[in-house]
C-alpha cells in the first residue's frame, strides 16, 4: 500500500497568511494526487487535481505544485473561509489512501 | 448537474450487515466510463477509502475491508451499493458515495449518511 504522509497535522493562521500542506507518499505516484477541503458536516470538495490542476470554481489563491513523492498544497492568502480541514488522495494504485488531514485553525 | 445520493438504515446492529444504496441522477451509472466508490469517515476521523465499481462491473476492494465488502450497480435503478457485514462499532462513520473519472481524483460526493453500529 501506498502510505501518504500529510504534515502538519494541525495549523494555526490569520486571515491574510500564506500557508502551505505537504503530502508525502511512501513511493512515486506519479502526478496522481488531488486536494480536499472539507468543512464540518459536509462532504470533502476537490480543490486541485493532477497535483497542480485548480478545480473549475476554486479560488486562485489555491495552488498545489509536485510529483512523484511529494506534493504541496499552498493557500496564498487565507481567507475566512478557508479554515477547514484538507486532505491529499493518492489515486496511482489500490488501494487508494487518503492522507491523515491538515487541520487549519484561526489563530 | 450530477447528483448523488446515499440512503440507507442509520442504526445497525453488531454482527448484521450495513446496507447502503447511492442513487445518481443526473447523468447515467452506466453510459461513460467511470469509477463509482464508497469513502466512509468515522466520527472526528479521516477519510478511508472502502472500494469502487467500474461502469464495465470491475471492483476494487481496500484489503483491510476486503473479506465483508460487496459493491454492486443496478443499472435499471441508475443506482449501485455497498454492503458490508459482520460490522461493529468500529464501522460507525459517515459513508459517502462518489464518483471519479479513471484518470482522476473523486470529484462528485454524495452528501453522506451517517451510520451507527450499536445493539
């Protein structure tokens, strides 16, 4: 299995502060990596696919970068709106893994 | 628009099986090709991938639910299923249906459905 290792766990940050997630894989995937965000109660919504593809509709301030082993997720500047939690998805093999989520707190 | 559904008993006991069923509307479960998945998240935990479903009837299981999983599509329903047995409280979570393209990442969720494993 391929295990993605997602840091930090948890973050605090200020409305305006760039902030950027890392996924690790425990091997190459490729550029088979998307980015969730999800808010309490409801369902994750892809962010970036491709490793480096924004969704259609997603805010530019989100950008995603990296391949093979390691991916960044980077908020250039927060906004209210974007605390939540975020998740990488490997899709290169089964079974899929999820990383272990990004907590991002209001400082 | 692509919709997802998921319904299903909320409470299940120890031991029974857990039935879920995702309606899609909004686009055919059999018409392109696509991958149909199960994602479950138990209460203040990550995401857990269970397994998928080809359009073509391919599945794909995590090995760590392989043994009590079964993913199966109705076409005439536009519907497909998951059904896990032998469940316990370790299986309470938030099940979402999804769908992704073979190329890509899940895009379209369900709004999840929570289910409970308690006697």
């Amino acid at each position: 299995d391929i295990q993605m290792t997602q840091s930090p766990s948890s973050l605090s940050a200020s409305v305006g502060d760039r902030v950027t997630i890392t996924c690790r894989a425990s091997q190459g995937i490729r550029n088979d990596l998307g980015w969730y965000q999800q808010k309490p109660g409801k369902a994750p919504k892809r962010l970036i696919y491709a490793a480096s593809s924004l969704q259609s509709g997603v805010p530019s301030r989100f950008s995603g970068s990296g391949s093979g082993t390691e991916f960044t997720l980077t908020i250039s500047s927060l906004q209210p709106e974007d605390f939540a939690t975020y998740y990488c998805l490997q899709h290169n093999s089964y079974p899929l893994t999820f990383g272990q989520g990004t907590r991002l707190e209001i400082k | 628009q692509l919709q997802l559904q998921e319904s299903g008993p909320g409470l299940v006991k120890p031991s029974e099986t857990l039935s879920l069923t995702c309606t899609v509307s909004g686009g055919s479960i059999s018409s392109s090709s696509y991958y149909w998945g199960w994602i479950r998240q138990p209460p203040g935990k990550g995401l857990e991938w269970i397994g998928s479903i080809y359009y073509s009837g391919s599945t794909y299981y995590n090995p760590s639910l392989k043994s009590r999983v079964t993913i199966s599509v109705d076409t005439s329903k536009n519907q497909f299923s998951l059904k896990l047995s032998s469940v316990t409280a370790a299986d309470t979570a938030v099940y979402y249906c999804a769908r992704r393209n073979p190329s890509s990442s899940w895009y379209n969720w369900g709004q999840g459905t929570l289910v409970t494993v308690s006697s």
